[in-house]
C-alpha cells in the first residue's frame, strides 16, 4: 500500500487531475464534433513546431510571467488582485504617451525606450494603488474595486485610440500609429522574440522568489496573508503592507504592458492586455503560489495560446479551446487536491 | 411623458429582468454564505446554450430549462469543492467564470448569427391598456412578469417565512443554526444550486429575449455577471435592493445610450462602461460606514455634522452576512 503522505501520492493525484482535464476537454471536442487528437497535435505543432512558433511562444510568454510575478506577491499578502488586467493596460497606455512625447525629440532611441519602461511601470502602480486605496481605506473588496477599473481601463484606451491618439483620418480598432523601428525593442535576427524582454522576465520572477523566500519584508508579507488580525496584533502595519503587494504588483503589471507596446504590437492596441493578467491568475493558482514553478508552467500556458491560434484556420474550431483546457487544468488540480487532502485526513483518524 | 421616453423606460423594465435574476440568485446563495463568482461566464454559457437547444429543437422551454440546469450544475461544483473539498469558492468560482466564458464561445462557434425563436410579447388583458401604467408594465412578455414575481417572492421568502429565517441564519451564525437542528451544509448545497438555476435562467433571457441570438465575443453580454455580484453587495443581500440595483445600472446604460447623440466626443464603448466607475462609487459609499478612519474623522467634526453624515452613511451601509465565505464543519 502507498504512503498517503508520501510526495508519490501527491504527484499521483496531480496526475489524475491532468488526465481529467485532457479526458474533459477531448469531451468537450466530440461535442463540438471536432478531432481531438488533430486539434491536439495542431496546438503541438503550432507552439513547437519551428523557431519561429518557439519564439513566438516565449513572446507570449514575457508578459504572462511578469503578470504572474506580480500576482504572486499580491497572493502572499492575501488579495486577489483582479484588477491587474487593467494594470497591464494603464501600464501599457503610460508607455505609449511617454514614446508619443519623446519620439520627435532629440533623445537617442534607447534613453526613450528606457523611459518607456519606466512610464509602464509608473502607469501599473498607479492604477493598483487605486484598488489597493479603495481596499484599505473605502473597504471596497479587491475584486470588486479591480473589476470595475478593468473596464475603466479598456474605456480609456478605446477613448485614446478613437479620440486623442486616432489614426490621421479616422480612428481604428487596429490601434495608434505604429512607432518607428528605432523604438522597437531590439529582436532577434528574423524573430519576433526578443533577448532584453526575456531577461526582463526572468530577472523578474527571480526577484519575486527572493522577496517570497530570502527576506523579512516577504516573511511578513506572508504573515499578513495568511492571518491579518494576527499579524496586526504583534505589530505588522498590516494596511502598508498590502498597499506595498499592491505597488510591486502593480509595476510588474505595467512592465508586462510596457514590454506589450515595446516589443510586441509597437502600438495601443484595443486589447492590449491579452487577457495575461487573468491567465496570470490561474498560472498562480495552478502552481499553488510557489514562484519555483510560475516560469515553466506559465510557459505551458503560453504555448497553448500560441498554438490554438492554429484552430480557426485548420479546424475551424474557435481558439477559445486553449482557455478552455488551461480552465480545466486548473479547476482539476484544485479539485484533486481537496479529494487527496479527504482521504488522507481520514487515514489519520 | 412623451410616448418615446414611456417606451424607453418599459425597455429598462425588460432589459433589466435577466440582471434581476441574477442578480437575486447570487443574494441567495450568498445568503447561505457561499460565494458563487462563476455568474460571469456562466451567463455566458447558459446564454449559448439555451440559444442552441431552442434553435435545434425549436422549443423555448427547452432553452430555459437547459439553462437553468447548467446554471445549477456549475454552481453545484463551487459549492461542492468549497464545502466537500475545502478548497477556495474564490478560486474555484473565478476558473469556472473564464472556463465557461471560454466554453461558450467554443460550443457556440456554430451557432454564430443564427436566426432562432424569441419569447412572444404577452400583454395581459385589461391592464395593458391603462394609461402609462400599461405600458409601462403590462405590455412585456412572460419573462418580465416572472421578473416582478421573483423579486416579491425572494423578499417575501427572505425575510417572512421560517426556511427563509433559516436561510439567514447559515449564513450569519451557522454554529447557532445547526445547534437549532439545520443541515448547514445540506442547505447551503440547495441554496447554492437553487440561487445557481436562477442565474442559469438569466443567459436565455439574454438570447431568446432580450439580445436574440448568439454572436461570439461580441454578443455584449461579458462583464454583466461581474455587475450582478457588485449589485449583490450593492443591494446589501436584500432582493428588492438588489432589484434596485439592477433597475439603476440598466437606467445608466439607457441614459448612456441616449445621451450619445449630444456627446458626439464621447465614443459609444466609453459611455457604455460608464456604469462601471459609478458602481465602484457605490461600492465605496455603501462600504464607507464601515471604515474606522471614517468613524474617526467624524469624531472630530461638529455634532451637528458629524450626526447627518453618520445617517446618510447607515442608511446606505451595507454589511455582508457573517460567515459568507467561511466553511461550516459540523464538529
């Protein structure tokens, strides 16, 4: 007989969970009448298939793990952070006005492209200190005050697209005017990838890990997340800390929304954010919040997003079957967990 | 009243009847103290779903009833990996609201600009032709009477019948409610699934009423859950607030609506998430009286002051039931 405890049945469960989700999305195919194992091989290929769907992936990929890096402190410290898509988009808005300023003028390419980094970060800490304020002081629920502000957000960049920052002639859903080459984060020869925003991104997850793991100020992060009053009581701030989750949360959002506009779409787009935020969030909740996994499991989710791009045009399927199978995988996980955590409180009685 | 405005304002009367049911569905599983975040997607889904069997079959009862049944199906999971398997409602709410959205728009692929079946306008005899009045009320179909039914039979079972004091009391003091002989869990299982069905039933009312059809991502009904959790919290788990709340949001899309032409610098995405600051606003004015900075700021006003704000702030104050969200263990 297996040891419940052991870190095998753990694994096993996981396992269990993931066969689930594959048995539940192939289901969900045959409704639709679709090929499953096509579709499956599709995703496969599209993601994997050449360097230029490798590198595609990792694009994908840079945002969707500053998202979840973010995120990951915000979990720490005990807030569901919805509003970081809105996060991702004010940061993604800051950057694009701070390029339109400064394109004409005589500042070299790369101070320009550094201060847009640094607008993106500014913009995403400013709208987060906004849910983190109606948090702390209007006791308006995280979520319901990062909700509304997503929609505030998308309204914004519609109004700049369509309104001030239109296109010469008449606004469009493709976005503002595209920035000159010279303002493109330097790519790879050929791909769309691009080496700076890859440090970035592990740079940033690496930072996360060591806040989580190697500092007081992490400890104590941890301390509010898991018990407020508690930690309130032996003398944590425990509202400046949320609002501290809230700020770094909030600039690695506008990171992901700087790198959106730098070295991705080179423009403000309508959908700028690419739904990374509330991927972001279920990367985190897949991983459990350990940070050691948020790397290779948000780059699985990105290369599901990449490779469902493939559907419609193959299949004819929508490329919403990604979200479907990465929803799945989640939900199973959780699920399996708590069925592990039954049988095993019962052996223990 | 011109005759434009009486219909625009019966229109807010039928648009606001799904927001109404979900709206109320949520208030009474949260009553029960379970959080059901999934309502956005599962609007979506059941949307879709209802749209399709009435299409295939050409039923519209069919529609509602598959609807209904999703709806308390998506919702029996919450309940069930929050009660038997103890794992977050938040979580597990949150992955089933963006797996059914993404689902929707995967199984409705098909069903895309089809032409379906709309529930017929229904006047009711008499009524329909009292001046302004009827118009105004009686001249809307079935949906929208069930729409009034439901918010005086939520209220009247809430807060005047027995189960409906039970239903309170697993929701503020379970501890006390299963000492009085309540199957906490029991009941917030049927309450889950019932509050569920009845946002279940809101997507049809979408698309075999109120927006026929189902046109993808751009059918205009994503974020409309999001809007009946924050009416929920809004209308202080009360269902004729809530009912309130929902005719208030549907009022400022209409207004949105109707102002465009005047505000021709205002594109039309802008004015329609205009709702959506103002319900931040109310969030925060209803939560305000909860705040001790607040209590502590008005300490130092004039009494005179200090005693009409302290009013105004109680009488819009709204406090969640106690246990909402917190698991039950019967030991």
């Amino acid at each position: 007989m297996l040891n419940k405890s052991s870190a095998g049945f753990k694994f096993g469960f996981q396992i269990l969970a993931i066969v689930a989700a594959l048995i539940f999305t192939t289901v969900v195919m045959l409704l639709a009448k679709a090929p499953p194992l096509e579709a499956f091989k599709l995703i496969f290929t599209g993601s994997v298939g050449s360097t230029g769907k490798i590198s595609d992936v990792i694009v994908a990929w840079i945002p969707l793990l500053l998202a979840t890096s973010g995120l990951l402190l915000t979990f720490a410290a005990g807030l569901w952070n919805i509003g970081i898509e809105g996060q991702i988009t004010l940061g993604a808005i800051f950057t694009t006005w701070a390029l339109r300023l400064l394109q004409d003028t005589s500042l070299s390419p790369t101070l320009i492209i550094l201060i847009g980094f640094l607008a993106g970060i500014l913009g995403g800490m400013i709208w987060a200190s906004l849910t983190g304020l109606l948090k702390i002081y209007g006791g308006v629920n995280e979520i319901f005050g990062g909700l509304g502000l997503n929609f505030v957000a998308t309204a914004l960049t519609i109004w700049l697209i369509f309104g001030p920052w239109k296109r010469p002639g008449v606004g469009s859903m493709s976005g503002t005017v595209p920035f000159d080459n010279l303002l493109w984060l330097p790519q790879v020869e050929g791909l769309r990838m691009s080496w700076w925003s890859l440090g970035i991104g592990l740079i940033g997850i690496a930072i996360v890990y060591l806040i989580l793991q190697g500092t007081y100020f992490g400890l104590r992060l941890k301390a509010v997340g898991k018990n407020g009053r508690a930690a309130f009581v032996i003398g944590i701030p425990t509202g400046k800390y949320m609002m501290s989750a809230f700020f770094i949360c909030g600039a690695f959002a506008g990171l992901a929304g700087a790198t959106q506009v730098l070295a991705v779409y080179h423009r403000l787009i309508p959908a700028i954010s690419s739904g990374y935020g509330f991927l972001g969030l279920m990367v985190a909740m897949l991983i459990n919040y350990q940070a050691l996994w948020a790397a290779p499991v948000a780059l699985f989710f990105a290369a599901l997003n990449i490779g469902s791009i493939q559907l419609p045009i193959v299949l004819k399927l929508d490329s919403t079957l990604s979200g479907v199978l990465q929803g799945a995988l989640v939900l199973f996980v959780l699920m399996m967990d708590g069925v592990r955590r039954r049988l095993t409180a019962k052996k223990v009685k | 009243m011109d005759n434009n405005t009486l219909v625009g304002l019966a229109g807010i009367l039928a648009s606001a009847a799904p927001v109404v049911f979900a709206a109320i569905g949520e208030t009474i599983t949260e009553r029960a103290g379970i959080t059901n975040l999934s309502i956005n997607g599962l609007i979506l889904l059941t949307a879709m779903a209802g749209f399709a069997t009435s299409v295939t079959t050409g039923s519209l009862l069919l529609g509602f009833l598959v609807g209904a049944l999703i709806g308390a199906f998506v919702s029996l999971i919450v309940a069930f990996s929050s009660i038997a398997l103890k794992q977050s409602q938040v979580a597990v709410g949150f992955v089933l609201a963006l797996m059914s959205r993404d689902l929707s728009y995967f199984l409705g692929n098909p069903y895309m600009g089809l032409s379906g079946p709309r529930v017929p306008s229904l006047p009711i005899p008499v009524l329909a032709d009292i001046p302004v009045v009827g118009v105004l009320f009686f001249r809307q179909d079935i949906l929208v009477y069930s729409s009034y039914i439901l918010i005086a039979v939520a209220y009247i079972f809430v807060f005047k019948t027995r189960p409906g004091l039970m239903l309170q009391g697993i929701g503020e003091q379970p501890a006390t409610a299963y000492v009085r002989g309540a199957n906490v869990n029991r009941l917030r299982y049927i309450y889950t699934i019932i509050g569920g069905a009845l946002v279940g039933l809101a997507g049809p009312m979408y698309s075999l009423s109120v927006k026929v059809g189902w046109k993808g991502t751009i059918t205009g009904l994503d974020g409309i859950g999001w809007i009946a959790l924050a009416i929920t919290i809004f209308g202080g788990w009360n269902p004729l607030r809530a009912a309130f709340g929902a005719y208030l949001f549907v009022l400022l899309q209409w207004l949105g609506l109707v102002l465009q032409p005047s505000l021709p610098n205002i594109p039309s995405q802008v004015l329609q998430v205009a709702p959506f600051p103002l319900m931040i606003l109310t969030l925060l004015l209803v939560n305000l009286g909860n705040s001790e900075w607040v209590d502590r700021t008005l300490a130092g006003l004039p009494e005179e002051v200090r005693r009409l704000i302290a009013k105004v702030l109680r009488a819009m104050r709204t406090t969640p039931p106690a246990a909402l969200g917190i698991p039950f263990e019967n030991e």
